[in-house]
C-alpha cells in the first residue's frame, strides 16, 4: 500500500521529509481534504437526493446480497470465496467483463479459485450468480431481465 500511494522518487521524497515536520504532513492533509471538498462541490452539485429504494425490503431477503466485479482476479476469487461460504450473505452477484479471446466465464472463475489454492468446485454454489458485463456502458451492459434481478 505504501509504495501505491507514493509511487514516484518525488513523492516518496516528500512523504519522508514530512515524517521529520509532523506540520507539513498535517497541512498537506488538510490541502487534500479541502481539495476533495472543492472537486465534490464543484462535480456533485447536481446529484439527486438518494432515496432508499424499497424492493429488498418486498423480497424479504434473509442475507446479504452482494454485487462484486473482478472475481476473476487473484483478490477478487478470494474475495467472492469468502463472500460465498459466509453464513451472513445470501447471494452473490460476480460480474466480470467479456474475455478478448472469448473463454467463457465459468471455467475462467474456476481456473481463479484454483490458482488460490481454492475449492473450483464454488463456481457451482447455489448463492452464485456469475455474469458477464461491460462496466463502462449504461446499467453495466446488462440484459433488463438481469437487472430487475439484481435490483
């Protein structure tokens, strides 16, 4: 995490300097908390008021239900691994993008859980549902069927 967040000599030179000045450290943290509230008021003005939506409240769902992306990834297999043997969640929606070379999804999820060490055979989990989508297009590219479902 440390290297992520600073990852040129530049700012890695910075963080270490600010470790001998606690002030300058606290005042580069107040810059980028006021520069955070700046963007927000400038970019979420127009955003409408969000009201809880009633439909899981009507479905009487007994877990949680979750929608997570990139299970296909080291992270992510163990990650919707753990989601799908907690006792707390219900449902797992995994959506993933289309592969390039078009290998289908389910035996991709697998090869992920295996490559962690994990149980391949999860992909058949009843709380499971493994879908294909596109994140970058309206409602993640899915079928409207699909996302009456998941709403």
């Amino acid at each position: 995490m440390f290297v992520y967040e600073h990852p040129t000599i530049n700012m890695l030179g910075e963080f270490i300097a600010n470790l001998v000045s606690p002030k300058e450290m606290a005042q580069t943290i107040r810059s980028g908390v006021e520069q955070m509230l700046t963007l927000l008021g400038k970019y979420g003005s127009d955003f409408p008021e969000h009201t809880p939506s009633t439909t899981l409240n009507k479905k009487k769902r007994g877990g949680d239900v979750v929608l997570i992306t990139g299970t296909t990834g080291s992270i992510g297999a163990s990650t919707l691994a753990e989601l799908l043997e907690s006792p707390k969640v219900e449902k797992v929606y995994a959506l993933n993008r289309y592969n390039r070379k078009g290998l289908p999804l389910v035996p991709r999820q697998k090869a992920a859980f295996v490559s962690q060490g994990l149980e391949g055979d999860l992909v058949r989990s009843e709380k499971l549902v493994i879908l294909e989508g596109d994140l970058s297009r309206p409602c993640l590219g899915l079928a409207v069927s699909v996302q009456q479902e998941v709403i």
